[in-house]
C-alpha cells in the first residue's frame, strides 16, 4: 500500500486524494475534540485515549511496518515534546473554557500559523485567490468563537478570557506540529513508518499524567465508561491525525492544513445533530462561510 501512495505524489490522483483525507481528517477531529471534552475530564479523556493509542500501536510499529533507520528516529523522537505541548495546551484551554468557544479559536489560529510556516520550510505559496479564501474561512470561524462567547451560558466567564489565550497558543502549536510532522512523513521512505511510530511514541506521556490525577480525585470517574471512551477516541485520532499527515505527504502541507480547518462545521453540526444544541440563521452562516472559504482556498489552487 506505501508503495501505491507514494507513486501518487505529485500527481491529480494525488491531489485529490489529499483533498479527500484532509477532510476526512476535518471530520474526524471534530469528534475526537468532541470526546475529549465530553463528560469526562480531559485530563482523563486525553490520558484514556493515548493509553489505547500505546497498546494498539506497539504491535503495528514492532511488527507490521519496516523500522525506521538513522535520522528517522530523530525525526520520530522530536515529535514527542511537540505533541506533548500540544495536548497540554488543549487539556488546560478545555479545563477554563468552553468547547464551542475554545476550539473554533484553536482551530482558527491553526491553519494561518502552518500556512506560514509551509512557505518558510517547503517554499509553499498561495495564490491570491488562496489567500482570500483564508480571510474568508477564518472570518468564519472567528466570527462562531466571538458569537458562542457572547450567548454562552452556565460556565465561568471570568475564565474564558485565559482560556482563549491558551486557544490561541494552542492554535499556533496545532501550525507547529503540522508543518513538523509533514516535514517527517516526507522524509521517512515508508510513511506507514512514520505513522506507527509516531502514534507510539506521542503517546506515551498522557496515560502517567492522567493515572496521577485519577488516584488524587475523591469522586473518580468509572474505569469502564473512560476506557470505552478512550478506545473509541484512539481508532478516531488514528484517522484524524493519520489522514492529514498523509495528505500533507501527498500535496501542499498549506491546503491541507486549511481544509481541515472546515472541523469547525463538523463540530457545530455534531453538536446541533448529536446533542441537540439549538444553531439558528447566524451560526448556519458563519458555518457556510467557513465552507465557502475552503471552496475558494481550493479553486484557487
């Protein structure tokens, strides 16, 4: 299969298959940012799901794809501190703020920084017209973060101030370990390599972190509810996180990026469809202007 994937590089099959895994990815993270602030602690949620991530990656790595060799172990081992600042960031912004005004702002910030950030590593530019639909999508989504702040209801709003910094640190590490992690599957011969092993190695933090807090709590969570939880979030990161990196192997590491920026929509419709939260006129239309600004962002390809 690695084989196949990568004779597409550089090719319209290939793009539109990055396309297709960028949003897939867009999806899918939406539901994964969606179980890690669900009824759990995201301490606990974040430390159940790499748990999984550990045990369903180890026999993969070990086993079923080729090791990786030299410099690749060094491009493997830097993304753990990355990703560890990372999940540390969302689980403190999702401890103070909340989900429907923090992610969008995580999210938001995301795409802008990686942008950036393709142009000074890969040479990747965008064309104007790119840019517009840039402005576009991310008028969308920091238009939804600025509505659900005003009218939400029954959290701490005297926290949703540090709570949104910490989304926009967060957004810049989303950029961060994006364009690290597509440098890293684009130097790795076999991505499927890549792959395994990072899954492995990023999470092996969470799960100590989360069994510390665990033991300090009086009333804790049940241990089946958080471990179900956790398997379901682990099989939905694999394709999240996985879909993107491939796509960023496959075409622009920009493009991918803001594509899967469009979780914003999931994440709002999951919540209208799943749970029932009312949308209304304005929220459909800042949900259609972040479509509308991946549209351009593509067309102008």
């Amino acid at each position: 299969m690695s084989d196949w994937l990568i004779s597409l590089e550089g090719t319209e099959a290939g793009k539109t298959l990055a396309l297709s895994l960028a949003l897939l990815a867009a999806l899918l993270h939406a539901v994964f940012g969606a179980l890690q602030k669900g009824r759990f602690d995201p301490w606990l949620s974040r430390g159940a799901i790499d748990g999984w991530l550990f045990v369903l990656s180890l026999p993969i790595a070990l086993f079923l794809v080729p090791w990786p060799q030299g410099h690749e172990w060094l491009l493997i081992l830097g993304t753990l501190p990355i990703h560890f600042a990372y999940k540390m960031g969302v689980a403190l912004s999702y401890s103070r703020g909340a989900y429907t005004v923090v992610y969008p702002v995580v999210r938001g910030t995301g795409p802008l920084f990686a942008v950036l950030g393709a142009y000074a590593i890969f040479g990747e530019t965008f064309t104007g017209m790119q840019w517009l639909g840039m402005a576009v999508l991310l008028a969308g989504i920091f238009g939804l973060a600025a509505y659900n702040l005003i009218h939400v209801r029954g959290v701490g709003r005297a926290t949703l101030v540090p709570a949104l910094w910490l989304a926009v640190g967060t957004g810049a590490l989303v950029a961060l370990y994006t364009t690290y992690d597509a440098f890293g599957i684009r130097a790795t011969p076999n991505p499927f390599t890549f792959l395994a092993w990072f899954f492995l190695v990023t999470a092996v933090d969470f799960p100590a972190i989360a069994f510390l807090r665990y033991r300090s709590m009086s009333n804790p969570p049940a241990l089946g509810g958080l471990s179900g939880r956790g398997l379901i979030g682990a099989l939905v990161a694999y394709g999240s996180f996985g879909s993107v990196m491939l796509a960023t192997r496959l075409d622009k590491v920009g493009e991918a990026a803001v594509l899967r920026e469009t979780s914003t929509v999931f994440a709002a419709v999951i919540g209208w469809v799943v749970l029932k939260e009312a949308v209304g006129p304005r929220r459909l239309a800042l949900m259609a202007l972040i479509a509308l600004g991946a549209v351009i962002v593509e067309l102008g390809a």
